[in-house]
C-alpha cells in the first residue's frame, strides 16, 4: 500500500484533482501521466510560471498554502521538496494522500521492479544491471534517479524495470514492492537533508523489504550490521557481497573473478577499471541471477558495457606518441570523498597517479584519504574552492606531493609539463594515470558534475590529443 488510502490504480483514478508539489523533470513527468487519464493537475512551485505546452491547469506559489491545496485530493512531491515543506503538513491536517512519483509510478506499473541505491556507483550499477538483464529481458526499461523519471514509462508493458533510487526519492516512498534490490554501499552524504547517517540509513533501508518472502536484497555485511533492529528469521531472502567473504557474492580483485553460490565468473573481458567497478559488476551479476538470467547470457554482456559520462571513464589518449603509457580517467561525478577514495581502492603502490581534486568541500575528514595516500606513489592538484579550505590540512599531511592551482586547466598544464620532462628523460616504463576525481561539489565554478567533466575532457584534448 503506496499511501492510506490508496491500495491500487482504481483507488487513484478515482481522484479527479492533484497537486504537484514542486516541478522539474519527475514532477512535470508525473503530471503527464496523471493528464493521460483525463485528471486535472496543478502545480504549487517557486517559480509561477506556465508555458502553453505545460501539464497543469493552474501553477501556484509554493507559499501559498490555502489556494494550493483547496480542492486538492492527492499530492504528489517531488523529491527535491523538504518533507517539512509547509504545504504537505497542510495536506496532512487535511488527510490528504500524498505520494512520491516514484510511488505513483508503482502504482501504475505491476510488473517485476529491480531498485538499486547506494552513496556512490548506483548510477553505473544500475546502467550496468539493466544492460545485462537486457539480454533475457529485451523489453526491459531503465530509469528513475538515472535517466527518464519512472512515471514517464510506468503504463508500458515492459518486461522488467530497473530503477535507480536516491535517497531523497525513497524517504517518500513506502512499500515498492520490488522484486530484487541492492545497497551499493553507505558513506556520509545528503546531511543537509537527512541531518543524521541514522536517518540516511532509513531511507536507503527502504528498498530491503524483508518482510516480503518473494524479495531478493543484496548489500555488504557492514551494511546490515548497522541496522540494529532485525529479526532474526525473515523471509526475505538476503546475499551479502564483497572480498574476503565465506558465502555470498565473493569478489577476488587480484584474480579478477567474482563468485557466486551458483558460478565463478572470470571478468577479464570487463573494460571498467577499477576495484569499485567489480564491485558494481558482482551487485549487476547477483541481480541477473535472481531473476534467472543464465551465465552464458550475464557473461555476453560485460565485453560492451561502456559505462556511463564522467563516471571513471577512460579516455582515448594512448595514440599521441608522448604519451605512450597514459591512462586518462574522467570521474567528475566523484562529488565526496567516498566516492574518489573507492576509485583510489583499485591502485597500488607499483602504479603512478596524478591526482586532481577540487570544487565544493563537503564536510567531510580527509583523514581517510591522507591514510590512502601514504599507501601509494600519487601526486595532487587541488583546485576551487577546495584549494583554500583544505590547504593548511595537506600542508600538514602532504609535504611536496600536493599543487595549488585556480583551475582544472592549470592543474593538466603542469602534469603535462611533468610527463614531457619525464618522457625526455626516458622514464616512462612506469605506466601512468591522470585521475580527475574531484570529491566535491561543483558548483563553486560549474552548474553540475556534467559541465565539470565535459570542461576537464576539452582541455585533456586540446593539452594531450592536439
């Protein structure tokens, strides 16, 4: 049951008046749907405006409670809105049902549902899972946090869906009733939000469904131990992934195999680099396996899987005859520690890295990448804003392995000046890696990740391509 007082389809298309409570992609998609079915659909947003193509009959400020939800009969939030927003404690008071779009979606749609969340990698995890499910489920549909919002699919007939699923869409969503689903892995992020890991955890926990015998979960053991209320029998079934594991999925990262309780899979045909990589790919192989998709089908897959933008992309830089043993990896999506640290899992001492971070701290202690760091042979630029918050920190952790600098550009001039000397003097038997893995926001000189990385790709081709 989606809310109280809607069970099914024919509960909601009973409505005949919703709100939507903020705009923007899921919002506007949800309002088609509902438009779909001959419902009247307004629109309570910061910004009032209504162009001739919109879905909505009327738009209203979002400060304007009483109007906003006179005659109101469901409300559906997007999930940009606070849950303290004002207008869903009137909505409250007024019992009127509210839903996330992700939600409304469930409604609409019956069939099997795969949900994948996580802090970090859900976005590959989820391109990955739906393009090896593909190949038993050709009608299979990929979307929610990643791509076309849920409602925009949610009336096909499609064979499978695979949802990635933020945390900010799963604390408005109740029950999924989803068929196989996965924690990638938890670290702090969103605490402008949830305020408290506890409350982070709680939302991300909802994709588990134990109580549901018919579901598959998968998560790391650390995971499941944080959560300190379980039963001890559930009839949900559970598999716990990871390295060093007695059952589960059992990830060997210097053999590069991945075994279940039912194959050993050789992954060497995989081309995403990376310990985090192989990780997504045993999450991706543990949901085909629950929903029976058999070996040789998983196997076909993982040769042409190329992995998402700005997402520990490889780039093609290895045919300039100067850089013979580059490696050029574009992880702009990196947007906290967590995630540039899991990127930094997959090197050893033996290789060389140069290190680009900057942009947006978050607040976050650098004290696990400084342990990370005294591990490998890796050098680091620091740009943004970053360069002036956490400058007296690598001053006091670094010595001469760290660069301030104002900009990406900066940053790839002097590592391309490094690598020209070092070619000179024929030192290049040491294969190189030049990782921009930012670990902040972008937004101190960029709108979004995306702007982040395709500026970082201009200027490693004009600086390495040219």
């Amino acid at each position: 049951m989606f809310s109280q007082e809607i069970s099914d389809r024919s509960e909601l298309l009973r409505y005949d008046f919703f709100l939507i409570l903020g705009g923007g992609i899921s919002g506007d998609s949800a309002a088609r749907l509902l438009k779909k079915y001959n419902k009247t659909v307004y629109l309570a947003d910061r910004k009032q405006t209504n162009p001739p193509d919109s879905p909505y009959s009327l738009v209203f400020s979002d400060e304007n409670i009483q109007e906003a939800t006179a005659n109101i009969q469901c409300v559906i939030k997007s999930p940009g809105i606070s849950p303290t927003h004002p207008i869903l404690a009137s909505a409250k008071s007024k019992k009127i049902p509210i839903l996330s779009e992700i939600a409304l979606g469930r409604i609409f749609y019956q069939g099997k549902l795969v949900g994948i969340t996580g802090t970090d990698g859900k976005s590959t995890t989820t391109a990955l899972t739906h393009h090896i499910l593909s190949s038993e489920y050709p009608n299979a549909v990929v979307g929610g946090n990643l791509g076309r919002p849920f409602t925009d699919f949610c009336d096909q007939n499609a064979d499978l869906v695979v949802l990635e699923l933020s945390s900010y869409q799963l604390e408005d969503s109740p029950n999924l009733n989803l068929t196989v689903s996965a924690i990638t892995n938890l670290a702090p992020d969103h605490l402008e939000r949830h305020k408290t890991m506890e409350n982070y955890l709680a939302a991300k926990w909802k994709v588990a469904d134990l109580e549901n015998p018919n579901h598959c979960f998968l998560t790391q053991r650390k995971i499941w131990n944080r959560i300190e209320e379980k039963k001890s029998t559930y009839p949900s079934k559970v598999i716990f992934f990871g390295e060093n594991l007695d059952d589960g999925i059992r990830i060997d990262p210097v053999k590069r195999l991945i075994s279940t309780s039912k194959d050993t899979y050789e992954t060497n045909s995989f081309p995403l680099p990376g310990n985090h990589n192989l990780q997504n790919l045993a999450v991706a192989i543990g949901i085909a396996e629950a929903l029976h998709v058999p070996k040789e089908k998983i196997i076909s897959r993982f040769s042409d899987f190329e992995g998402l933008p700005h997402r520990f992309k490889k780039l093609k830089t290895s045919e300039h005859p100067l850089f013979p043993k580059l490696t050029v990896i574009n992880d702009s999506k990196s947007t906290n520690l967590h995630s540039m640290l899991s990127g930094l899992s997959g090197f050893s001492h033996q290789d060389k890295v140069y290190l680009i971070l900057g942009g947006e701290p978050k607040e976050e202690s650098l004290d696990p990448f400084f342990a990370r760091w005294k591990e490998i042979d890796c050098e680091v630029w620091i740009y943004g804003k970053a360069a002036e918050v956490w400058k007296q920190n690598f001053q006091t952790n670094g010595n001469d392995r760290f660069h301030l600098v104002p900009r990406v550009e900066e940053a790839l001039r002097q590592i391309k000046t490094i690598l020209i000397s070092e070619t000179k003097d024929k030192l290049t038997s040491q294969n190189r890696t030049l990782l921009f893995s930012p670990a902040c926001a972008s937004f101190d000189l960029y709108k979004n990740f995306t702007e982040r990385g395709e500026d970082f790709e201009r200027c490693v081709k004009e600086l390495f391509l040219s």
